[in-house]
C-alpha cells in the first residue's frame, strides 16, 4: 500500500480551485526543483538517478533559469558520460544493420532508443511516485473517511488529465459496487464544472470585446486561466 499523504490532500482540497491535484503537483515540483539547486544536486543517489534518468525539456528549462549553474553542470557533465555510449550503442546497431533486411526496423529501434534518452526525467520519475500516493490518498479517503466525501462533492472534479488518472486507479483498485458509486459522484463534479467553465469562459469572452467596460465577476475575470487547468492540468495565472 502507497505512503497515505492525508493532510496534503486535506490543504489542497481546502485551497479549491479547479483541481487538487494540479495544486499538489505545483508545490512537489517547486520543492523538488528548489532542493535540487540546493544540496540535492550533489547526493550520490541522486546523481545515480540523474545520470540515468536525466531531465525533460521543461525541468531542465527551469533548472537552467534557476540557481545553481555550478551543480547543474557537474550533475550534466555526469548525465552526458552516461549518454555518450547509449548514444553510440544505438546508432551503431542502426549503421550494423544499414543495407540489410532488417535496416528499417534498426534504424526505427536507434529512434526509439534515442527519444526515450531525450524524454526519461528524474523530477518527473518523482512527481509520478507522489501523484500516485495522493491518488490512492484521495480514494483511500472517499472510501474510508466519512468526513471527506462531503468535502469531495463540495470540490470542482479534477483537470481532465488528472480525472483521467484518478479514472484508472479507482478502476484498478475499486470493486464493483463503490467502483460504480466513486464514478458516478465523480462524473457529476466533472461535468458541473465543465458546464460552469463553459458559462464563465462565454462571458470572459464577452468581456473582452471591444467596447465592453463592465468588470465582471472574479469567476468571469479567471475563466480562461481555470479552463487552461481544466483541459490540460497546470498553473495558469488568474484571468
Ligand atoms: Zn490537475
Ligand atoms: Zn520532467
């Protein structure tokens, strides 16, 4: 059974918005990128994770626009030693195989090879671990809690990408009949708050045309920012 992580998932849920897990995920990612250009760059293992695992495009985006230039280096430097001969391996096996039967199928094989080096993240490994926990937390809590179903129904659902993942693990861990009942509470947060979005976002574009000096309302002001979330999963800024 995953570590329960229930007094985060009790904050996020009391901070609203449009998704628990969204707000979850933005605070493990601030701490572990801030640690990381700290003292965690240096921990031999974690430096055997990085060398293997390496960063995304946007957490080395990030990393790169903090602090920390020095420890950033040497934990690349390391990274690139250990790319270097998976690198050759995989074009090595493509050139082997070039000219023959199987020279497609080897060349498609060193692509794959080589995307999986540019995409595989040690912070996103991480952020994987813990939106696992959080998700077992939260249906751990509906099932088990009696105070926090009332909390849940009171909440806005999910982003879709998160719904999607909470989708999967109830299916995975959840019996027929709670299964059924999970989903149906569930689908109906979802399609409220798509439905409210829908209405706020229609007026947000009203009050953006030209002419229109009204304010609106702070739901109308935030629309576009909190349907951004929705469909995609993120921090947007409000408006
Ligand atoms: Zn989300
Ligand atoms: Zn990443």
């Amino acid at each position: 059974m995953p570590k329960l992580e229930i007094s985060k998932v009790h904050d996020a849920y009391r901070q609203g918005g449009e998704c628990p897990l969204c707000l979850l995920e933005a605070s493990a990612e601030k701490a572990l990128l801030i640690s990381f250009q700290h003292s965690r760059a240096m921990e031999p293992d974690v430096r055997v994770r990085t060398n293997r695992e390496g960063f995304c495009a946007e957490h080395v985006r990030r990393l790169y626009a903090g602090k920390n230039k020095l420890g950033l280096g040497l934990a690349i430097h390391t990274r690139l030693q250990h790319v270097l001969p998976e690198v050759a391996a995989a074009l090595g096996e493509a050139e082997k195989a070039a000219g023959g039967r199987d020279a497609k199928q080897a060349a498609v094989r060193a692509a794959a090879r080589l995307s999986g080096i540019g995409e595989s993240c040690y912070v996103c490994g991480l952020l994987r671990q813990d939106r696992e926990r959080w998700i077992f937390t939260i249906l751990y809590l509906w099932s088990k809690d009696p105070e926090f179903p009332p909390v849940f129904r009171a909440s806005r659902g999910f982003c879709i990408p998160h719904f999607a993942a909470m989708v999967n693990e109830a299916a995975r861990s959840m019996r027929g009949d709670r299964l059924r009942s999970w989903l149906a509470e569930a689908g109906t947060l979802m399609r409220e708050s798509l439905e409210a979005l829908e209405k706020d976002l229609h007026a947000f574009t009203q009050l953006h045309q030209a002419g229109n000096r009204t304010l609106g309302t702070e739901a109308e002001r935030t629309a576009l920012g909190r349907t951004l979330q929705k469909l995609a999963g993120g921090e947007y800024l409000a408006g």
